[in-house]
C-alpha cells in the first residue's frame, strides 16, 4: 500500500543552488517527517524545481514548505499510469 503521491512546483527569485549542508538539512527533515522524495526537475532558467514526493497528505508538503523555508507555489496530489 503506497502513500499519495505529490508533485511540488517552486519558484525561485534566483538560481537555484544548494549546498550540501542544505540538502543534509532537508534528507533529516524527510526523515524526521516521513517524506519519501522521489525525484526533482531543474527548469532551464535554473529558477523553478518540480519535485515528486510521497508522503501522508498535502498538509505535511505544505508545513514542510514553511519549515524550510522554501516556496510551494503548487501542490497536486498525482498517479502513475501505465501505458
């Protein structure tokens, strides 16, 4: 039994470029909240990511946004499907 999956747009004011302590941060805080991330897109301008979690509901993504202190500019709830 799978968790919801969600689909994750941000908008940056800048390029988007973390270092590596930053992305410690964000693993431990994946795990200290049940998140599962999945993956992330790069847009070409390098100023919005588009990332794939699962995790309970969309109220977790959306205190996660908060937390970090990152934007959540969409949240949609998504499925796979087979061709």
């Amino acid at each position: 039994d799978r968790m919801p999956m969600f689909m994750v747009e941000r908008q940056f004011a800048d390029k988007f470029d973390p270092d590596d302590e930053t992305l410690q941060l964000v693993d431990q805080y994946h795990l200290d909240h049940d998140i599962r991330w999945l993956t992330s897109f790069l847009s070409a301008d390098q100023k919005r990511t588009y990332c794939l979690y699962e995790c309970a509901d969309i109220e977790v993504l959306r205190q996660h946004a908060m937390d970090l202190g990152v934007p959540a500019d969409a949240i949609t709830e998504v499925s796979e499907f087979e061709r």
